[in-house]
C-alpha cells in the first residue's frame, strides 16, 4: 500500500483537496491513495500575519499551493530561489538535507513532502532569529 496515511487526533481538522474534514472523537488513520491530492493539516498551519520569516514564507506558500489558494506552476519557481536562498544560512549538515529534500519535492510536484522539510527547520530559524535579537 502506497500513498499519504495520516494519523488524526480526536477533533483534528484537515484539508483535503479544498474541503476541511474534521476527525470524530476518536484517533483515526486516513490512507490518501490519489497522487497529487492537497492535504494540509490544520493544526500545522501558518496564518498569513505569522508569514514574516524567510522559513515561514516558504511555508506559507507552500499552504497556499496545498489549499488550492495558488497556482503550483506560478509559486514554484519563487519557491526554490527562496529555498535556495535558505541554503546560504542553513548550512549544518541536517538542514542541508532538509533543504534538498524540500526542492527534490518541490521540483517532483509533492508540495506536501516540501512542507513537512521545511517545517523541520521552524525552530532553528526561531533560535536564529532569537540569537540576531540579542
């Protein structure tokens, strides 16, 4: 069995393809079998006003491709110059992994496998980020 499968905690809405379902009261698994499908938990995503970090806005767009809000074509090629920009701060050894495996997803049309990547490296960008503030 290929494809998505996710765990679902009781309540825990997700978006599918546009439509937002929320699990009963109860954990749940769903298997996602159609290729390509947008899936977006809802837990996991960035408000447009939280978008203000070069990691966040890579997430963010990518949300917007997920929620069918834009266009995969348009925002991909923004997308890798932004993940490549991240190349140049991010530069240990794990993030470097994350970041190829975030454009080898980007380029392969799996923006959700994009994401997952990309949110690994929220809290090192928070620690970044907390370091430039001192």
């Amino acid at each position: 069995m290929s494809g998505l499968v996710l765990k679902l905690s009781p309540k825990e809405r997700v978006l599918v393809n546009g439509a937002v379902i929320e699990n009963g009261d109860r954990r749940s698994r769903l298997s996602i079998m159609t290729p390509n499908a947008h899936i977006l938990r809802l837990r996991d995503a960035i408000h447009p006003e939280e978008a203000n970090t070069p990691v966040r806005r890579a997430c963010y767009s990518l949300q917007l491709v997920l929620s069918g809000d834009a266009d995969a074509d348009e925002v991909e090629r923004t997308l890798l110059r932004h993940i490549e920009d991240l190349s140049q701060v991010f530069t240990d050894h794990d993030s470097r992994q994350q970041i190829t495996l975030a454009s080898e997803a980007v380029l392969a049309g799996r923006h959700y496998q994009s994401l997952k990547a990309l949110r690994t490296l929220l809290p090192r960008e928070d620690r970044l980020m907390a370091v430039a503030r001192q």
